[in-house]
C-alpha cells in the first residue's frame, strides 16, 4: 500500500474499517486482561472548594484587544507564533 496521499476506494475504505476493527478488538482484549487492585476514590474528596476568583483589572480586555495585532468583535486574530 503506498503512503502517498490519494483518492480512497470504497475497497480500501472496507479494509481500513476492518484492520480498524480488528486492532480495537486485539486491544480491548488486552485491556480486559489487566487485573487492578487501585481502590476507587469518591469523587467527592478531589473537588477544590469553590471561591470567589480574582479580580481582574477592567481595562485589561480593552488593553489586550489594542495590544493585538488584529482584532474583531471582541476576538484577538492571531496564528502561532505570529504575535511577538
């Protein structure tokens, strides 16, 4: 099978479906193998207690949107790495 990019058959669309399938069946199998001994933990115990946040400067959404190279509505326009 060639690695370069073209149109897929509906051929090859069946077979990409079942090496797919057959490789989450071998895996599942797999995983249903794995003994763990790890207790579950309540839920309850992981959750941070709620606060009131901080307070963020009110001009600062205004100071960010003119320090953007380009913005719209509210939004800052930006690719990666294109703002320095």
């Amino acid at each position: 099978m060639a690695y370069t990019w073209h149109a897929v058959t509906e051929q090859e669309k069946e077979e990409i479906k079942k090496d797919a399938k057959k490789l989450l069946d071998e895996f599942s199998s797999k995983l249903d193998k794995i003994k763990t001994s790890e207790p579950k933990l309540d839920s309850k115990e992981n959750l941070r207690i709620e606060g009131t946040g901080w307070k963020t400067d009110e001009d600062f959404q205004e100071l960010m949107l003119n320090n953007a190279p380009m913005s719209e509505e509210g939004f800052i326009i930006a690719e990666k790495g294109g703002w320095k």
